[in-house]
C-alpha cells in the first residue's frame, strides 16, 4: 500500500530496533514452557526436563503424553543398544500409543508387576508390553506379585534366581520412565484393587501423600514406615543412576511430583505449566 519494497522495509526495520524503536519478542505459550523447564532443571538439578502447555485435564494430559513421547523418541531412535525401564500409568500408556517406529536394538524391562496377590493382572495396563509391542523389542516381565501378602513370602519372590536376573536387567537400564500416583480414592493404585480401603486410610494417617512403582511416601519423599512398603516387589529406582523421568500432571499429583524431587526418586520431569509453575515457588 506505501509502495515500499521489501528491502527498504527489512533496512528501517534493523535501523528502527538497533534505535529501540522496535523490539522482537516471542510470547507464545510454548516460550514460556521452555523457561520453566530450563528454570526447574536449575532448581532441582534435572537432567532432562519437558514442560507443555496446559489447557482442559483431558488436553492437558494427552500435552504431557506427548511431551513425554518427545523424550521416549529421544533415546529409542538410537540405533545403540540399549535397556529401558518402564513403570505403569495412563500417561506411559497414552505416550507409548504415540510410537510409530521400531527399536529393535531395544530392551525393555518392566518396573513394577501388574499382577495382584491372586495371580490376576490387569490386561489395561501392561506398558511395558505395550512399549514392546509398538518397538518390536524383547520384553522383560516383573516376576512377582505387586505386593507380597507375608515377609516370608516377600523373601520367598525376592531372592529367586529369575527375579534376582531381572532385576539385574533393570539395574543396566540406560533410561527409566515412570508415572507418580496421588494417594486417595481415585488413585489407580486403589480402584485397580492393589490396596484395600482400610489400607489407603492408614497410608493416609501415617502420612503418605502418592506413590512412585507402588512405595508410598511422604512429603519429604521418604518412604513411609508401613506394612505395605515392606511388601512392594517392585525396582527401587533409586538404585539407578540413569536418567529416570517421570510424566506427570494435574492438581491433585502436585505434592506427590514435589516429593518425588525432594527425595530424588526422579531426575527428569515432564509436567503441565501449571504444575511447574507451582513447583517452581516451593
């Protein structure tokens, strides 16, 4: 309409932002997610760390699914070999239904059972299979109950030869991914049948806040002293020194993602805004 060409446009342009005349800044969501993420890598010493937009608790999670995916790509597109662990939870599930492309320098080796004290599993929520399916990769299944139902069985599943070579597997893992779970009524953990409703309202008064691979723990992210703990089968990831990332996110996950750094269960993250935000000011 002024009958300017594009060059002298792109010349007062330059000479009207070196005069602070003009400024260039980028305001979308996705810049500021990017701040938060370098910011909590800063505060908690993360190593890997992914932050999303948030919009409606459906979006939001299938955000973080994807954010999550981002990092799974991240390590299986290597054509190295290499052992990953896997734990359970919707937000695994929705990023692993995200893979289109075959790993099969990949192994996988799952975290936590999805088996009960009766020998029944629920078929939903075998990520770790599910992983293996979609990357055409050897599959390690956990050889034990979630939780044993006495000591001396706990013993008993703990110290055979084949849970023993898992758990070795587990322990060569160069990258874990896992869920954290709230603790109270609509926690899988408690509609999935693993713990009675007399067993979350103890958990609740000996102040256990969520769990990470079926340990409970407080808000300093210590285990909490129970019974239950006593029973968990499941691999301490705390053994580890690889990259262990967790995606979570939502309101009412908050305290239990905030113990989870606290206690150094986790040393990536992939969360909504909101819930960096939040964490960002603990």
């Amino acid at each position: 309409q002024l009958g300017t060409s594009r060059p002298v446009v792109q010349r007062l342009l330059a000479a009207a932002k070196e005069e602070g005349i003009v400024s260039i800044g980028l305001n979308h969501p996705v810049a500021s997610c990017l701040n938060y993420a370098q910011m909590l890598k800063e505060k908690y010493g993360l190593i890997e760390c992914n932050v999303v937009p948030a919009f409606t608790s459906d979006m939001t999670l299938d955000s973080v699914s994807f954010g999550c995916y981002q990092l799974m790509e991240k390590y299986l597109r290597s054509d190295n070999e290499k052992v990953i662990g896997i734990g359970s939870g919707l937000t695994l599930k929705k990023t692993i239904r995200r893979i289109d492309f075959d790993s099969p320098n990949t192994r996988c080796v799952a975290l936590i059972s999805a088996m009960d004290a009766d020998g029944k599993c629920n078929y939903y929520d075998d990520v770790p299979l599910l992983l293996a399916s979609k990357i055409q990769a050897n599959y390690y299944q956990w050889p034990a109950p979630r939780y044993a139902q006495t000591s001396l069985e706990h013993q008993m599943w703990c110290s055979n030869r084949l849970f023993n070579n898992v758990s070795n597997v587990a322990l060569q893992a160069d990258v874990i991914f896992v869920g954290i779970g709230a603790l109270n009524q609509e926690s899988p953990i408690f509609k999935d049948g693993f713990i009675t409703f007399e067993q979350l309202e103890m958990l609740t008064r000996q102040g256990a806040i969520g769990e990470v691979l079926g340990r409970f723990i407080d808000a300093n992210g210590d285990v909490v002293e129970s019974d239950i703990n006593n029973l968990i089968t499941s691999y301490d990831i705390r053994h580890s020194d690889c990259p262990r990332i967790a995606a979570a996110c939502g309101e009412d996950k908050r305290p239990a993602i905030f113990s989870a750094l606290k206690g150094k269960w986790i040393n990536g993250l992939v969360t909504d805004e909101h819930t960096a935000r939040w964490l960002l000011t603990r």
